[in-house]
C-alpha cells in the first residue's frame, strides 16, 4: 500500500485504538470523546452518501439527502474508485453480516 502524508505512527496508533471497540456503546464514548459533534455528523454523512453511490442513487438525490455540495460528492466517488479500498472494504464486510 503506497504511505500516503497522513499515514505515521500517531495516526497508525489511533487506528489501533479503533480496532480495540467492541460494541456500538464502545464506539459511541470513544468516538464521542475524541471528535466533535459536527466531526461525527460529516463523517456519517459522507458514509450515507458513499452507501447511497454504491445502490447507484444519482448525485442529486444524494445532494439532497445529505445537503453536500456535488463537489463533495464527486469526492467521494473519486476516494471510491481510486482510494485505498476502504469504502468498499467496509461496504463488503457489512454486506456479510
């Protein structure tokens, strides 16, 4: 996997501390504690919107939906086809259960 800027030892520690929740009550304290309520917020919404891309709903739907920008949106896309895999990663691991 190529390193990308963001990808060091403190971020590499958080993501560490992420795979030790074990419940949704866990991931609502810790996730609740280290980010602001609007950093939460922006962060569900561009998973619903992701979600929304991969059931193939158009961009103005989702526009509408989640109140983002098609700029963000096409963001999103982009971090789907040519990111690191986590958004497909994470949709395949949900779509097991």
């Amino acid at each position: 996997m190529k390193k990308h800027r963001w990808m060091n030892d403190d971020t590499d520690e958080l993501m560490l501390a992420m795979l030790q929740l074990k419940s949704l009550a866990e991931a609502r304290a810790f996730f609740g504690d280290l980010l602001t309520e609007k950093e939460i917020r922006g962060a569900a919404n561009r998973w619903k919107a992701a979600k929304m891309l991969d059931f193939g709903v158009g961009y103005r739907k989702i526009e509408r939906v989640t109140g983002m920008s098609s700029a963000t949106v096409s963001r999103i896309r982009r971090k789907m086809e040519e990111g690191l895999g986590g958004y497909r990663l994470m949709m395949g691991k949900l779509r097991q259960k």
